[in-house]
C-alpha cells in the first residue's frame, strides 16, 4: 500500500483510511521486518514525521466515529528501539 498525501486525507473513503492506519501501524512498529520498495522510503526521515502523518489519520478516523487504540496515540509507541532507522 502507498502512503496519500496529507492532503488527501478528508477525502479517502472508508477502506482506503483505515488502510493507511494500518500501514502506518505496521511502519511505526518495525515495518515487516523486510524491505518493501514503496513505503521505505519513510524510514530516511525522522521517526516522528511518520507519527505526525499517522495522527493526521487517527484523527480523521475519530471524526468519522472509529475508535484507535490509545497506545497509538504516543509518539513513542511501539519505538522503544530505533536502532532499525
């Protein structure tokens, strides 16, 4: 799956937000422990510009009325090693 842009993120239907957190779930913890050519490319940048896309997308889905895992909401969470980047 690809990343949208910030942008974007008001206008993406139901699959395709609760995608992107998915996505975002697995990147923030590790990716998938191999490399995927489409999506790595967020592994150059600081850790915490993922997390500042992914709240983007937490929010979203609170206004839509979905409910997120409160660990997902630290910026910290799952990153206890960020050896990895």
């Amino acid at each position: 799956m690809r990343l949208w842009h910030e942008a974007l993120i008001l206008q993406l239907p139901r699959p395709q937000l609760l995608g992107q957190h998915r996505e975002c779930c697995a990147l923030r913890g590790n990716g998938w422990g191999r490399k995927h050519a489409t999506v790595d490319y967020v592994f150059t940048h600081s850790p915490y510009q993922l997390f500042a896309y992914h709240d983007l997308i937490m929010k979203e889905m609170a206004d839509r009325g979905y409910n997120v895992s409160p660990e997902w909401l630290d910026k910290n969470y799952p990153w206890q090693d960020l050896s990895f980047l």
